[in-house]
C-alpha cells in the first residue's frame, strides 16, 4: 500500500476514534465518541455529525476510490444521520452504529484488495 495511502488511513483511524469510541463510559467495555454527544442536541447536532462525516468520503474521493465503495460511505453516512434524528432511540442508534469507524474499514479492505 502507497505511504499516501497509509498516511490517510492513520488520519482517519484517528478521526474516526475521535467521533466514535473516544470517551469510555465507566465500569463498562463500551466507548462512545464525539459525535454521539454532539448528537443529544436535537436537529442540528445530528447536522454537525453529518458534516463532520464528509471528512471520510472526501479522504475516499482524494484516494481515487470507486463510485460503488463512495455510495456505500454516503448509504452509512445517511443511515447515521436519519437514525440519529429518531428522539431518544436516535440517540442511542449513534452510540452502536459508529459511521466513521464503518467507512474507515470499508476504505482499509478496498485499499487492500486494489493492492493485490
């Protein structure tokens, strides 16, 4: 794999901890991240989660990813952010769905595979 390549899943592996499992709840395995607190607040919380999540398919678009794999970013990006606009269930939808880490290995194994 290109050291470009590398590098930009390093930032997005970073990124995605950061918005999906960078706070750990006490006496429990379970993380959740910034975008799960930033998504109590009804509405525009789920907006700046959705915004804050194009960050992934614009690292796939400067990777030179296929279509197919950027339409399957955008699928999980908008079944995050429609999940999250459900009040309370949304909220708890956010805490287990976790986009950013999906879309991160979803680019991970496609980066994979066109090197073999």
């Amino acid at each position: 794999m290109e050291l470009s390549h590398q590098r930009a899943l390093k930032r997005l592996e970073r990124f995605s901890r950061f918005t999906d499992s960078s706070i750990g709840i006490p006496f429990t395995n379970f993380k959740l991240g910034a975008e799960s607190l930033i998504g109590i607040l009804p509405g525009v919380g789920d907006l700046a989660g959705l915004i804050l999540s194009s960050y992934v398919l614009f690292e796939a678009q400067r990777l030179g990813v296929s279509w197919g794999v950027k339409l399957r970013i955008i699928t999980n990006m908008l079944i995050d952010f429609f999940g999250g606009l459900i009040p309370i269930v949304g909220d708890i939808f956010d805490m287990f769905f976790k986009a950013n880490t999906r879309n991160t290995k979803l680019l991970k194994k496609h980066l994979a595979e066109r090197v073999e």
